[in-house]
C-alpha cells in the first residue's frame, strides 16, 4: 500500500539480507519510526509489545523470527538445540493468535533436513517470503470476494453511501497488503462505490482511531472515528449497513476470537438487522478447536494500558494517566462472538456461512485435522 506516495508494507528484509525491518505501530500516526529485528528478543518483543500486531502480520513476522533463529544458530556447536529453544521462544510470544504457531511452525517444516547453515538459512528466509506473499495475496482475494457484498448494498440502496462499520485494525498494517476486513473496502473504494467507514477508536490502545483512520485517510476514504460504544446507537438509527471485522484466531466451527469490543457489536447488528461478516485468511482458522468460547485463549494484558492513554500534545507524544491511582484495572485483549452471530466469512475462497459444515465446504481438505 501507499503512504504519501511512497509504497510500504508493515515488515520486510533489509538490503543485507539478513534484517528484518517493521514499522513501529506503537508510534502511529504521530511518527513513522522503522525497527530492526536482528535477533529472536528483538521479534519477541515486537509481537509481545505490538510493535507489530494482527494475525496475518505476527504470523509473518513469527516466520521471519524463524529465519532470524536460524541465522543466529550459524556455526554454533548447539545449533540444533539452541535453533529448536528459539522457535519455541517465539511460539510463547502471545496466546491467541493462532498465525503465530502456524508461521513458527511452517518455517520450521521448511528447513528440517537440511543439510548445512547455509541451507537451513536460505530455506528458512525463502520460506518467510512465501509467506508474505501468500497472506498479500490472500488479502487481495478476500477484498475480491467481500466487494460483491458492498455492491449489493449500494445496488439496493440506489448507489447511494454505503456505511461500513469496522473495529480494531484489520487493514493492511495487521496484514501485508490490502488488510483483511478493509480489503473489500479498498477495492470499493478502487471501483468508484461510494462508501464511507465508521471506525472504533477500540480502546484501550486505540488501533481503530490511530491505526485504521491513518490508513483510510492516506488512501483517500471517507471515514469518522466513533467511540467504541456508539456502534449500537448508530445501527438503531439505520446509520450502518454493513459490519466487517477481522479475527486473530477463528474455529472450524465459527467462533471468532477478535479485538475485545468486537462480540458487543455483534450483538448490536443481530438486534438491528445489520449483516455482521468476518474477514480471514485460511491461516487463521484453528482447524482442532471447536468451542471458541471456552477454548480459545484470551490473552491478558498490562493493566496500565487500561490505565494510561497515549496522544500528541504541544511537547509532542506523551503518556498520561486517566484512572485514579489507586484503582485496579483488568485488561483483557480479546472476546469470543459465537457463531450464531456471524452472517459470514470472506476468506480468499469466497464467502461462506458460519457453520462448520460451510467452512469445510470452502476447504475441503482440511476435514479431518
């Protein structure tokens, strides 16, 4: 994607060859700050910290971690044990997004037989790459595949606005390209519809009103950031057409395990009427799980995220308290909509139901994992 002109993705390798770079999301929109990753503490603390966050992008980065390990592990007497503890190291950054495992263990698969550092090394970085430019791709296909539900709307609404409501970031700073539940948006946007985006700002770390409107606003999208408790109040007054999140980690049966904040909207488009749909590449779906609610787990958070609030002032970015100092504070990062509640998945093979019987139709061949 573009930023002032300039194309950009959220990570990628260095001239050298041998450092990833990624763009520093904690510093959004306020400064455009790169980071190096030329060590597995420095991925760790990347995906643990969000520098880099959303399911395709830590998977990504998880398999550049790989990479990394595996550089790392040159010519040392240990090379097998020490490369085997890192990976591991990575796999326990953070608990629910299911990408992560997935790209630890994909690179890992891709490098296990061969014969040499230099094998190993090569594997393991091409193996990332591929990766990378699966998810972008994947991207691509979903905003394919979720366009055709814009259209409808606006069709049906005489080509009048349509009003897409989203929540988090699931645009392509969580991804590579193109995003997930903004994809179909972009290729709206390319296709001349018009549509304009209500964002939840989604505390407590505010990836909606920082990360989502940035992207939106470089691209050139109409959008208004709302507070995350206004979705409700906007859909009874027939001020939404269309919900499209993103998901970290989804069941073969449906459940979705989103940003915390996401089942609330859920419940507020079941209760008026508003397609609610779900934006995910293959790679997030856990294909063993089957109760999302009891099963998936939910990641807690430094309670001083709650607590504290991050902005721009005169004296440039500050961090402030809002809380009293004294007060306790729980900061849980994700919640569970069942599947009930999910009018469908856009993946990059179409759209389906949220059935486990639709979401096997759509990929067959996972049946049986």
């Amino acid at each position: 994607m573009k930023v002032d002109g300039k194309e950009m993705r959220p990570i990628w390798l260095k001239e050298d060859g041998h450092t990833v770079q990624v763009i520093d999301q904690r510093q959004l929109p306020h400064a455009l700050v790169i980071l190096d990753l030329a060590r597995v503490d420095d991925v760790i603390m990347a995906i643990q910290e969000m520098v880099v966050r959303g399911a395709p992008l830590i998977g990504v980065t998880a398999a550049y971690g790989v990479f990394i390990a595996a550089l790392n592990a040159k010519d040392r007497s240990d090379h097998a044990d020490f490369f085997r503890q890192e990976c591991d190291r990575i796999k326990a950054a953070r608990p629910t997004a299911i990408n992560l495992i997935w790209g630890v263990e994909r690179v890992v698969a891709a490098v296990k037989g061969m014969g040499g550092d230099t094998a190993r090394i090569e594997a393991a970085r091409a193996e990332a790459g591929c990766i990378a430019e699966e998810e972008a791709e994947n991207c691509r296909l979903i905003g394919e595949y979720g366009v055709a539900i814009v259209e409808k709307i606006s069709r049906q609404k005489n080509r009048s606005t349509v009003n897409i409501l989203t929540h988090c970031n699931a645009g392509w700073l969580a991804c590579i390209e193109y995003g997930t539940a903004t994809a179909p948006m972009y290729a709206a946007f390319e296709k001349g519809l018009d549509i304009h985006i209500w964002v939840d700002e989604t505390r407590p770390l505010n990836q909606g009103a920082r990360l989502t409107a940035w992207e939106l606003g470089k691209h050139g999208i109409d959008h208004t950031i709302v507070t995350d408790n206004a979705g409700g109040h906007l859909m009874q007054h027939g001020m939404v057409d269309l919900v499209i999140v993103g998901t970290d980690r989804t069941t073969h049966t449906g459940d979705v395990a989103n940003k915390i904040g996401t089942y609330l909207k859920a419940l507020a488009a079941h209760d008026n009427q508003v397609p609610f749909y779900v934006a995910l590449p293959s790679s997030t779906f856990d294909w063993e799980l089957k109760n999302g609610v009891t099963d998936i787990p939910i990641e807690e958070r430094d309670p001083d995220e709650v607590r504290y609030v991050q902005g721009l002032g005169p004296d440039g970015v500050k961090k402030v308290m809002i809380s009293p100092l004294d007060s306790r504070a729980a900061n849980h990062a994700f919640d569970v909509t069942p599947a009930r509640l999910v009018t469908g998945f856009i993946t990059e093979r179409g759209v389906c139901k949220a059935s486990e019987e639709a979401i096997h139709t759509l990929f067959p061949e996972k049946t049986g994992t």
